[in-house]
C-alpha cells in the first residue's frame, strides 16, 4: 500500500467524522502517514457529512480524496454522491439496513453489511457506525485490529468511557461481519 484514500459518508449524527478520526488514529498508532479531514452540512445533526482519510506509507501530499480507493457508506445519498468517484476495483462497503438502492457499477468489491441490525442485536442502535469501521478494516487489511482496539479506547471520550465494551463489541461484529 503506498496510499490508500478513504471516503466515509452519511448523515449527521451517524458517527461518520468519529469513524473517520478512529481509522486516522488507528493508522498513526502503526507508524503511517495520515489526513483527515471533515466535512459536513449546514446542519451536523441531520445534514449530510463525510470525511476523507488518506493513510500512506509516505507523506500525504493533499488531505482531499477525490477518487477514493474505499468506501464505507451509510446511506442512499452519499451513494449516489461517492460511487462515481471511487477508483476502479475499489472497495465499497454499504450499510444495507439504511442503503437500499442498487449499485450503478460493477467494478467495485461491493460488501453489503446489514449495520443496523447487527448493532440491534448488540442492543445499542448508535454503534452501527462501529460495526460498519469493523467490517472495513477486515475487508480492506488497512490497518490492524489491534490497532483499531487501541485507537478505540484512546480517542472515546472520558464521558464515554462506560461505553468501551459496547463499541469494542460492535467492532468484533463487524470483522466478523466479513468473515462470513
């Protein structure tokens, strides 16, 4: 991997800019060069958002990922925005609970993880996000589970810090998720 760019997307309050600054930390945590950046709607809960990550083996030259190697996307409007862009043979991986229409390439390793409903099972609805960043991570090998654990629980907020176990689980769901 010289540089693998990464385009996460959905709507406010879906954790999209939290996966993305999970997956940036995760990277420096081995030593790679990362951006991040976000960006979101005029309304952030709600409105549309997205981040980009780029994670390299040398410096990242711009923090922009216009045709990006991944996607990890959370809903029917961020699909349509982000498929055209995506290089091709890149990855795709959609929340099937929430993304129901259908794909207009063939060209792209598609993943379709029904999110929502394994973070039902886990009885936390708002770790879909996790799930979804698990089942990334195992698709793509672009960074260590162990490094994705780590990540975790440095960049959790302290008033989160209950949470851990929860989102630690959603995680493993979503690797397994791929190991299916």
């Amino acid at each position: 991997m010289k540089k693998f760019g990464t385009t996460i997307a959905g709507f406010g309050g879906q954790g999209v800019l939290f996966v993305g600054q999970l997956l940036a930390h995760a990277a420096m945590l081995e030593d790679k060069y990362v951006s991040w950046i976000p960006s979101y709607g005029a309304e952030m809960r709600g409105g549309t958002a997205h981040c980009f990550v780029t994670i390299a083996e040398q410096e990242v030259s711009s923090p922009l990922v216009e045709n990006p190697d991944g996607l990890l996307i959370f809903n029917n409007p961020s699909l349509e925005k982000f498929e055209p862009k995506a290089v091709q043979g890149g990855y795709l991986l959609l929340n099937s609970s929430l993304v129901d229409q259908p794909l207009k390439r063939n060209d792209l390793k598609v993943y379709k993880i029904p999110a929502n409903e394994i973070a039902a099972e886990l009885g936390e609805n708002r770790v879909f996000n996790l799930v979804m960043l698990g089942s990334f991570i195992k698709a793509t090998g672009l960074v260590a589970e162990g490094s994705i654990y780590r990540a975790l629980a440095e960049v959790l907020p302290a008033k989160r810090k209950k949470l851990l176990p929860m989102n630690q689980e959603a995680l493993k769901k979503g690797i397994e998720a791929i190991k299916k």
